[in-house]
C-alpha cells in the first residue's frame, strides 16, 4: 500500500468515526430533550389535577352548603314563583328570566355540576339550578375574598400533591410551596405553614422560601377558576438532572461502549497499517541490499571465471590460483549471508535447540578479535580487549554465543568512521558475567535506539548500501541472548559512539 493509499484510508476511518461520534451525541442531546418534554409534561399535568382537585374540594364544599344550610330556602322560593295561585312577590312574577321562561346557566364547573346533580329540564328544575348557581358563585366570591392560607388544608395538599406526582411516574425528592400573589410571600413550604414572626404583620413578613423554588417553572395557579389567581403552587425538583438520565443512561453506556469498541479498532488499524508499512519499507531495503550484496561477489566470481578462461592467465598457474581464491571468498562471504537468512528463518519457527555446555567466554572472545584484527588494520583501526571478569567460564551454546559476539563486532566496525576504535571489556556482575563492546562510530539516535533490534532495521549514514548487511545482525543477538536467560543494552549518542552490554548468566536455571 503506497503512502497516498495509506492516508486516504486513515482520512476515511476519522471521517467516520467523527461523524459516528457527533451522531452519538447529537442523539443523546435529542434523547435528554425529549426526557425533559415529557418529565416536564407529567409535572405540569399532576400540579394541574391538583390545582384541580383544590378546586373541586372547594366547589364541593360551596355545593354541600348551598344544598344543605339554603335548601330549604331555596325550594320554598322555587314553588313560590313558580305555582301561579301561590305567587304574590311581582318582582320575581314580572322578572325577565321567569317571563322568558330562560333561565340558562354558563358552560363552566359549576353549572356542569349542578347539571349533573339535577338534569330535569322542566321549568322548575331549571329555575332552582339557575338561582342555586347564582347563589354559589356568590359564595365563592366571598370564599374568594379569604386569605389564600385559609382556603387550602395543608394535610390534603400534601397527599394529592404526592399522589398525582406518584401517578405519573415521578418518584424523587422534590420541595413544593404555595406562593401568595397579593402579599408577595410563601404561604406553604414542604409540609407546613410559614408563620410570620413576632411583631411582624403577614403582609410585611416577606418569608423568603428556596431560591431555587422560587426561580422553578414548575408553576400553576392555585385555583383557576378565579378571575384573578390568588397564588401558584410550586414544586422544584433537586434530582431532575438524574431523573432525565434514569431513562437513557443503559443506552447511552451501550452506545458509549460500541463506539470505544470502534474507536479501538480505529487506533489498533492505524498503528497496524503504520506497521505494516514499515515492515514492508524494511523488506524492501532489505531486497534492495540482499541484491546489492550478491550482485557484487557475483560479478566478482564472473570476472575471475572469465580471467582464468584467458589463455595467458590459465598458463600461469600462480593467477589461477589466486582468482580460484577470490571466487572462493566470495562464495563464502554469499554463504554467511544466506546462513544469516536461514538463522533468523529458524529463530521465526523458534525451531532451535540451544546445546549448553562450560565454554571459555575469554577464549571465544579472542577468536574472535584474532578474526576481525585483519579487517581492522585495513582501515588503520585498533581492537583492543580488557578481559577482567573472573567468572568467565559460563553454560551456553558455544556456536550462538560465538555468533553473538562476531556479530557485535561487526556491528561495531561497520558503524565506526575511517578509524575504527573497538574496545571489548568483561567484567563480573550478579551471578553472571558482563561483556561490553564499545566503538567510536557514528552513535544512535534516540529514535532509532527504539528500532535497532527490529528484524531488517538498519541506522543508515545517507546512501542505502552505504552499510553493508540486511538488519539481522542485532535481531539475532537480542533474541540468542533472551534465550541465553540474559540480557542486552546499548547506551549511544550521535556523533560519540556505541556501547552494547551484554549480561549473561554463569549457570542456567
């Protein structure tokens, strides 16, 4: 996948989940509104049945008076107007209402209530229900005219107030008060009467009730069917945020949790295509190189095949056999590289066997020095050792061990300048012993430091083949050494050189 694929895609991805996320909360803000409408509509509708059921316990009671103290007034003036042989009041007899036989009541409550009571539409039935409503909307104006603490019983309005709330499914903590429209002050405050104190009359005793009360939209008028409402029943929720969110909140965690699932994903497939990208940067360096290191002996061996085949050189025995030397060499060089190959193709199956036996950490070292010593010279360099360790003999795989050690080497004079300074320390550490190789070559950057150990990683000085090799060489040490039970380090600044540390154990558990 080219770069350009690579970011289109990833656009793509955060496109999609951007839009999934303000999808999220676009219906979560809807959700909470429409919780809030319909909290909101069962509030308005139980403080209405309440104000409603005031109402009516009112109207109840003008009716209960009307029906029981005047009754019998009020049928006596009836039969009076109504029997000609018995009628001498000429005000009721010439009335307009009596004339016109009309004696029609308004649509509201009241006449809906008497109506109820006594729907005959004779004459007489109709004259009584038309003087018993004028007779009760009197008395409830005078009710009208009673200070508004006095038309309300506290222990009704508390147990209506939490039956209409339970009624429409509102079950939380709320604080309710009736509040006096002409006094300006809290009459009713959660379960009991504010009383003025001493010395104060009620009109001046502004009780001062709950802020948030006060300021609730939680409001309707005490009794509606004054021309003028005498007060307004309040109620404030503490736990309405809560409330709206009890209905959508196992939704909105579901939905909170599938989209951290997404967003997971999304990270997880970002970091892998960014991965994969870089492997598949890493084995094109790495074809490139493995190219590039068996063109050269290749040619190498052609040029000597083609040489030897030369009449005046395949006389002369000498140059046969040093071009038959050359071939060889480069035919050895071509097997280490494909022996390296197959290595790290085995230590991928982890299809390796380690065989320990007491081997001479000093000795192999030295080998090894004695080896690379040629190389060295030829760029006018120096290795040197400094050998203190006493606990040198060590269980290990020898071949591994001897590897992990070339292979530094290598490292270190193929990252060092024109000058190779290479210095090989042991020395003694817990339970085991500690092998530094230190250069003075070009050093490593933080940011590579992170890579080094990766399969096909190579710290490149600008030109690709400038460093020879395929990026295995410190793959296989850190993975030898792991196996070993041990451990490798590298302490590195650019432009100063490179120490790796290796520690490994005496004994194996």
């Amino acid at each position: 996948m080219n770069k350009k694929a690579v970011f289109i895609t990833i656009g793509l991805m955060t496109l999609a989940l951007i839009g999934l996320i303000v999808l999220q909360l676009n219906w979560i803000n809807w959700s909470l509104k429409l919780s809030e409408q319909q909290f909101d509509k069962n509030v308005f509708s139980a403080l209405n049945k309440v104000a409603d059921r005031l109402q009516a316990k009112e109207n109840d009671e003008a009716l209960n008076y009307i029906n029981g103290y005047e009754a019998t007034y009020l049928e006596g003036q009836a039969t009076k107007l109504l029997d000609d042989s018995v009628i001498t009041d000429e005000d009721a007899k010439n009335s307009t209402e009596y004339q016109k036989n009309e004696f029609t009541l308004p649509d509201n409550n009241f006449s809906r209530m008497l109506i109820a009571e006594n729907n005959c539409s004779c004459t007489k039935c109709q004259f009584e229900r038309w003087f018993k409503y004028n007779r009760i909307v009197n008395n409830y104006r005078i009710r009208s005219s009673v200070p508004l603490a006095e038309r309300i019983e506290l222990a009704t309005l508390d147990r209506v107030l939490k039956e209409e709330l339970t009624n429409t499914g509102i079950d939380i903590q709320y604080n309710y008060g009736v509040y006096d429209s002409e006094h300006h002050n809290f009459i009713i405050t959660d379960n009991h009467y504010v009383v003025a104190p001493m010395g104060q009359t009620k009109a001046s005793f502004q009780a001062g009730g709950d802020d948030h009360l006060k300021k609730s939209k939680y409001q309707v008028s005490s009794f509606g069917l004054s021309d003028k409402s005498p007060g307004s029943l309040m109620v404030y929720f503490q736990g309405r945020a809560n409330a709206l969110w009890s209905g959508i909140w196992k939704t909105v965690l579901a939905s909170m949790f599938f989209t951290l699932i997404v967003l997971g994903g999304f990270i997880y497939t970002v970091i892998v295509i960014f991965q994969q990208k870089q492997v598949s940067e890493m084995k094109n360096d790495f074809i490139n190189n493995m190219t590039h290191e068996f063109k050269t002996p290749l040619a190498t061996i052609s040029l000597a095949v083609d040489s030897i085949t030369n009449p005046q050189i395949i006389s002369n025995p000498d140059k046969v056999k040093r071009f038959v030397n050359i071939i060889k060499q480069e035919n050895t060089r071509m097997n280490g590289q494909v022996e390296k190959v197959l290595q790290m193709a085995i230590i991928d199956k982890k299809d390796f066997n380690l065989n320990f036996s007491k081997i001479d950490i000093h000795d192999i070292i030295n080998k090894a020095v004695d080896n690379f010593a040629l190389q060295i010279s030829r760029r006018e360099g120096v290795i040197n050792t400094n050998l203190t360790a006493s606990n040198h003999e060590i269980f290990a795989d020898q071949t591994h061990i001897s590897n992990i050690i070339y292979n530094l080497l290598d490292n270190a004079n193929k990252y060092s300048g024109e000058k190779p300074e290479i210095l090989i320390t042991t020395k003694d550490a817990r339970d085991g012993v500690e092998i530094i190789v230190k250069d003075n070559g070009i050093g490593i950057s933080k940011e590579a430091k992170k890579h080094i150990f990766d399969r096909f990683y190579r710290v490149h000085t600008g030109n690709v083949h400038d460093v020879k090799g395929f990026g295995l060489g410190l793959s296989y040490v850190k993975t030898m050494t792991q196996a070993h039970n041990g451990h490798i380090d590298v302490i590195s600044e650019p432009g100063k050189g490179s120490s790796f540390i290796i520690t490994l154990p005496v004994r194996q558990s």
